[in-house]
C-alpha cells in the first residue's frame, strides 16, 4: 500500500537554523498561506518527508493514464468560466518541489478540519454545482477546487493538479483532487487526511481534468471496480 510516509529525524546541518526558527517563522507569518507554508516546511525538515514508491509501481501504473477526451461532469460544464485558475496552464512545466508537496500535506488537513460537508442540494436545491466552499461549506468538488486554488496560490504548478470524479470504496460518487509528482499520482481527499497514491485509495477513478490541457476532461478508468460515472455525488 503507498502512502505518504515520514522518516526518522534526518536533518542535514544546514537546515537546523530553519528548523529552529519554526515557532518564531509560524507565529510572524502575515497570512493564511504563509503560516501553513511554515507548518509544512518545518515538518519537512525535522522528520524528512519521502514517498514511498515500490518497484512494481516505478515501473507501471504510477500515474492515471488519459484514455479519451470527454464531457465535463455534471454541474462543472461552466467551471473554466467561473475560475480560470481552475483550467489555468503553466508556460514552464515545474516539477512538483519536496517543500510544495509537504505544504499540500498540512493544507490537505487543514481544510479538511475547517470546512464543513454540505450536499449541493441542502446549499443551492440543485443535485450538482461545482463552486467554491462558501460559510456553510461545500460538496467533495468543492474540498477539491479549494485546495486547488491554495496550492496554485503556493506556486504549484496548475497542471500539477487535476480534479478527479470517481467512485469511494462504497461505489458512491466523489471527487477529489489529484496532485502529480516525480513518484506518481496521489490523491488529496476531504474522506481522508493523509495523501494517499491512487492505487491506495481503492477508488475507481473514472475521468480526470487533462493534464496537458485542464480545460478538457479525459476519461481514465482505472483502479476500483470499473462503473458508469451517472451517480450524483452526495455531500462526503
């Protein structure tokens, strides 16, 4: 099972001044952003943050393959419109970095804690609406472009990120995001805290935004028990 992992402390000795400036860096920092930023990194460098990546996986079925161009889920056909940071792509492809990776981790967690699950048909009376979490909070698309939108504001690169439909261990329909990295595809969940690869989370993935081109959707078909994407998600 992947999954992501921490080592024992490994701190090499020029980090040891930022490790031993974390409190003082988390409580001068001016936002949101930057005090997550601080979290992460120092968690990074005082436990030395990896992903574990077998052989088997190196070597096939690391990343989520596009199999076909399709349409947009349903209540998403509007999303590139609504937030063009949603569709963006980057001029220079940039490889996810170890720091923007343990950045995801905190704020995977953080969001998780403070938004709250409401189903689109409580907040908006209507079965799917793809939008940002409001005071009431949001549906599993909305955890998804949330923390989208938080790490595109990090630096990531938008093409690193990738909504995902498929269908939970219990065949309901969800969404998630899916964050590509140097070892693979891994999956920021609102069901789970920790970063898992998408072999680990026993989801079927069954279409993905297009990592060449977010603004299209591709079908994917992979992992789980394959099924037809025709089930509105409820609030997970």
């Amino acid at each position: 099972m992947m999954h992501m992992t921490v080592a024992e402390p490994q701190i090499a000795v020029g980090l040891r001044p930022v490790v031993s400036a974390c409190q003082t860096g988390r409580k001068f920092a001016q936002n949101w952003i930057q005090q997550v930023k601080v979290l992460a990194l120092c968690g990074m460098t005082s436990t030395g943050l990896f992903l574990s990546t077998t052989a088997a996986q190196a070597s096939e079925g690391v990343f989520l393959a596009s199999r076909m161009t399709v349409a947009a889920p349903a209540g998403a056909t509007d999303l590139c419109t609504t937030y063009r940071w949603a569709c963006a792509r980057a001029d220079v492809a940039v490889q996810i970095s170890a720091e923007q990776l343990a950045f995801a981790a905190v704020l995977n967690r953080q969001i998780n804690r403070d938004v709250r699950s409401i189903s689109d048909q409580t907040q908006y009376r209507r079965p799917e609406h793809w939008a940002l979490p409001t005071s009431r909070g949001g549906d599993c698309e909305d955890f998804a472009l949330l923390k989208k939108k938080k790490l595109i504001e990090a630096g990531v690169n938008p093409q690193n990120l990738l909504v995902a439909t498929v269908l939970d261990r219990d065949r309901n329909a969800h969404a998630v995001l899916v964050i590509r990295t140097p070892q693979g595809d891994y999956v920021l969940d609102n069901l789970h805290n920790r970063i898992l690869h998408w072999q680990s989370t026993g989801y079927t993935f069954l279409r993905m935004q297009n990592p060449d081109n977010p603004v299209e959707w591709t079908a994917v078909l992979a992992g789980g028990i394959i099924k037809n994407d025709n089930a509105v998600a409820t609030a997970r």
